[in-house]
C-alpha cells in the first residue's frame, strides 16, 4: 500500500470521499475527476507535511497492540497523552490508533549475481 494512501483512511480524507462519491452519484462529477481529485488530495498532504511541518510531539500511553509491515507501523494505545512543542500536555481518555510510515522508500538491496 502507498503510504499517501494513508491520508485517504484520515477524517477529512474520508470526508473527502464521501463528497466525492456522493458527486459522482448524482451525476455532477465524472468519476476520472473524482480519483484525479483523490490523487492530487494524496500529492498535496505528502508535501506539505514533507515540506511545512515541523513540529514535533511527544506521546506517551499504554501500548495495547502494534504492528509493522512494509515500513508502516500501527499503534492503539491506552490512556494516550500527548505533549506538542510550546503546547500543554493533552490526555485521551479512549483509544487512539496511531499509524505511522517511513517518510521515504525504504532503500532495495542490491542483487548479488
């Protein structure tokens, strides 16, 4: 899976869709603009938090499961608190689910002939 794609599962990605689709349903957007929209909706979050994003957050909890595939890492974590630069701490009573990816193609290895 693309890691962009990950901004498409989000609250506003999903929110997105849903307009999206709702669009295409009713017949006041063709569906190749509806993915080209999604796709430059996935572009356009890479960069700017590649790009303008630099701050940085501290988060600690309970970690109630976790899992690592392809570079991507999934966390639910329990009674999670978070603390931002310059911000107070901010605790969570339910469960967050925290997804995270390497914010570059990991690197192949060579082929040894």
């Amino acid at each position: 899976m693309s890691s962009q794609i990950f901004y498409q599962q989000s609250s506003i990605g999903q929110a997105l869709i849903d307009t999206l689709d709702d669009m295409v349903q009713d017949g006041s957007l063709e569906p190749q603009v509806a993915a080209r929209t999604l796709q430059e909706f996935d572009k356009s979050l890479s960069e700017a938090f590649r790009t303008k994003v630099r701050a940085k957050a501290t988060i600690k909890g309970k970690v109630d499961y976790f899992r690592g595939c392809d570079d991507v890492w999934t966390f639910v974590l329990e009674q999670a608190t978070f603390k931002f630069e310059r911000s107070e701490v901010v605790t969570s009573n339910e469960s967050i689910k925290l997804v995270a990816s390497a914010s570059q193609a990991p690197a192949r290895e060579k082929e040894h002939k």
